[in-house]
C-alpha cells in the first residue's frame, strides 16, 4: 500500500513539477502538494493539491487550525526548511506524524556568502535532530550536518536540478553568449556587459552575439546601456521567456552561459543543454555552483576583471567552450537528472517509514 505523504511549501514552482510527477508516478507513494498559491493546471496527473494559506507575524508565518488536522491524514509530512514558519516548528517538537525537513541546509541569500557563518546554524542543527530526516540539495549540506553530530543514516541528498527538453544533436549552432534569469544589479549584470564591450573593443576576433533572457529592475536600465554603447547589433534582450521550447531554441545556439554574481539552477539548466557555465567563485548560489568544475564544465573566475578576457577567449576558441559543453551535459546526465533528484525523496520517505 502506497504511503501517504504531505509536501508542504509556500509556492509550487513550476520547475518543480516535473519532479514530483516522478514521485507521484511511483507506486510506493500517494503525494499530495500544500502550498499557498492557486490550483496547478497539473493538479490530479500523478500528485493531488491542496490551498493552505498561510499568516503572517511580523518576520513569521504560521497556519491555522487546518494545518494541524490535515497533518493527520498523512503518514509523512516533509515540509521546506523555513526557520521562521512556527507551523514548522511546533511540528518538530511535538507531533504524531513522521517529519522530513528538505532544504538547502546552510545560509544562502542575495546579502551573504554561501554558508556564512550565523547563530542561525545552531537552530537547523537542533531541528535536524528533532527530525526523523533531513533532505538536502547538495552533499555540501550533508557532510556538515555529519560534522555536527547528525545521524548521517538520516540525512539524504536530492541534487537540485531542472528538466530540459531533448535536443536534436544535428541542428545545434554553438555560436552566441547567453544570459538567463532576473535582471538586478546583484547579479553583476553590469559587470558582464562592461567585460562584454571590452572584450569587443579589442577587435581580436568577431564577436559572439550576447542574448540576455529574463526581466527585472534593470531591464531599461540595460536597454538604455546597449544603446548609448552602441551595441544593439551584439547585445539583444528577449525579455522574461518561461515557455521551455523557446529557451532550448536560445541554449542550443548557445557556446557559454555567463551569470556573474549568481549561480542557481541555471546552472543545471544549462548543463541539461550542453552550456558550460561562467560565474564568480563566490557568486551567490543554494549550492548549485558547486556543480561547476573549473575549466571542465565551466569557469569559476576569480576577478571580474578576468570576465573579458574569459568572453575574449570564447570568441577566438568557441570549439573549446562547446568541449566544456559536452562535459557539462555528461554531468547532468550522470548526476543530475530529475529522477535522480526524486530518487532523493523516495528514499528518504522509505527510510523513514521503517
């Protein structure tokens, strides 16, 4: 009989979907998603929804009454590691049902560098503890926690990953630069655009188109840079694109993928296409950027000032950024495949419900 078990986020990403469709799919489990935004157009194909809203108490979140009774229905809850939802919380002290924590164990924000230190640590470990176990995107996390004294038997990693869409080998053109993702100035956006126009200006070798996907605060602000540099024959901005067909068309004419300041499931995406990724070695990331091996699948720059020279390179070499591609998607189809990241879950939920 296949077990019952609650998933509780504030969202359900879209990107996610994919991966609890494995999970649901299996016969060993009967997942049902809560979470606080609308009906899917995927609710009833292999997972079940359910509406929760939560309330707010200055930096907390909590639920109501019905959080506690539908908690009930279920054999295992894994809730998001939120440190500030008391709903989350109270459940780890006391409950009647098996909790999974699933998170990326560590402190990553737009404000610190990954895995920072802060006193915050000392509550992930003690709530860890109270847990029958814990999920992770990364083994990062996990060797940490078996550092801090956590039952490593009861510690999973499910590697944060994306779907991509299979790819005709024959039709690829490896000839542009691509960006992918939100346009705020944490990001570095800028800084690529500078090491962009330098990397032009030496007039080296014929430059690669750069594409830059997404919107944002800094959308105009761009706009207005490409024009007043003179580079709207080199530099285009699509705007925010989520249809997946669309972005495989950009990634598959795509040698690199750069995103200075950040590395997140872009990362992976990219991988899944067969783009080498280009970020700062401390470029805010969930773990993602941990993925990327120097000169194998990517580049992990030290100085932004290296970023033209990088951008240089891949105009005079792009055979050997198409190499680091190749290596990239092996990774991916290795490592980091949605049903490696839902094999995670599973056998985190079977662990727990012996």
């Amino acid at each position: 009989m296949a077990l019952k078990v609650l998933f509780v986020t504030y969202k359900l990403q879209n990107y996610r979907v994919p991966i609890f469709d494995i999970i649901g799919r299996s016969n060993k489990v009967d997942l049902t998603i809560a979470h606080s935004s609308s009906l899917s157009k995927y609710q009833g194909d292999n997972f079940n929804e359910k509406i929760i809203p939560f309330k707010k108490l200055g930096s907390f979140t909590y639920y109501d009454k019905e959080f506690k009774d539908l908690i009930t229905q279920f054999d295992i809850v894994v809730c998001m590691f939120y440190l500030f939802n008391l709903s989350f919380l109270k459940l780890a002290l006391k409950r009647n049902v098996k909790l999974i924590f699933w998170g990326i164990g560590v402190r990553a924000s737009y404000n610190a560098k990954f895995d920072s230190p802060t006193i915050m640590n000392n509550i992930r470990y003690f709530l860890a503890k109270k847990s029958d176990a814990m999920l992770f995107y990364s083994d990062y996390a996990k060797e940490k926690y078996i550092k801090h004294g956590i039952a490593k038997e009861k510690l999973f990693v499910m590697p944060n990953t994306v779907e991509v869409l299979s790819i005709n080998e024959s039709k690829l053109q490896r000839n542009k630069i691509l960006f992918i993702g939100s346009l705020y100035k944490q990001k570095k956006i800028f800084e690529l655009l500078e090491s962009y126009k330098q990397a032009v200006e030496k007039k080296e070798a014929i430059p690669l188109e750069l594409h830059i996907v997404g919107g944002g605060a800094e959308f105009d602000n761009i706009k207005t840079w490409v024009g007043s540099n003179n580079l709207r024959k080199e530099v285009f901005l699509h705007g925010a694109i989520f249809e997946e067909n669309k972005l495989s068309e950009l990634f598959n004419s795509a040698c690199a993928c750069i995103s200075p300041g950040q590395a997140g499931l872009s990362v992976l995406k990219s991988f899944g296409y067969g783009v080498p990724f280009i970020t700062h070695i401390d470029a805010i990331t969930g773990g993602e950027r941990l993925n990327i091996k120097n000169n194998v699948n990517g580049i992990l720059f030290d100085e932004y000032n290296d970023l033209k020279y990088i951008i240089l390179d891949i105009f005079k070499n792009p055979k050997k950024f198409v190499d680091m591609g190749e290596n990239a998607k092996n990774f991916y189809l290795s490592e980091r495949t949605p049903e490696q990241m839902a094999r995670g879950f599973l056998d985190a939920v079977e662990y727990v419900s012996k």
